[in-house]
C-alpha cells in the first residue's frame, strides 16, 4: 500500500489545481462577456434599422411637404387667391405715378 504522504505533492498539485480553476473561472466569465456583447450588438442593430426605416418616411414626408409647399406659393396660385378671396386687383395704369429723383 502506498502512503498517504507519497500520494500527496504538496506544492505542485494544488498550484496547477488553482491555475486550472482560475483559468476555468476566467473562460467561463470571458464567455459570458462574449454572450453579452453579442446580445448588445443585436439589440442596437435592431434599433438602428427601426430609426433608419423612421428616417426614411420622413423624409419622404419632407419631399412631399415640399412639393405641396412649392405649390401653395407658386405665382399663379398666390394671384388666384388674391382676387377670388380677397378682391384684390392690379391696380389701373391712370392711379400709377412715377416720381423721379
């Protein structure tokens, strides 16, 4: 029968024991890091293409503001209001003075 004492190393064992444990713990902790960062990386695509997608529309929305904008200030149309609405009318050629300076 062996020994207990032969059995045993007393300083070589337990150290690579605790180097494998915190090299184990560290795997394990950098994995869940990755895992986290992954989840994180999804998580923000994900919001980026619903902001992207948001921007989109509004800028379509933008065009056509603009285009109805262009519209509801064009000449003939500002010309049209002015005197159905509101009874506006060039002024006649006799009312006109020039003054000279």
């Amino acid at each position: 029968m062996i020994s207990v004492k032969a059995q045993r190393q007393p300083d070589g064992s337990m150290k690579l024991a605790w180097v494998n444990a915190s090299v184990l713990f560290l795997i394990v902790v950098s994995a869940f890091g990755v895992i986290q960062t992954s989840h994180a990386c999804r998580q923000l695509y994900a919001q980026l293409q619903i902001l992207e997608a948001a921007r989109w529309y509004m800028e379509e929305d933008l065009g056509r503001l603009l285009l109805e904008q262009s519209t509801w200030a064009s000449h003939h149309r500002v010309e049209q209001v002015a005197v159905r609405e509101l009874g506006m009318q060039p002024p006649a050629i006799t009312s006109v003075k020039v003054f000279a300076q």
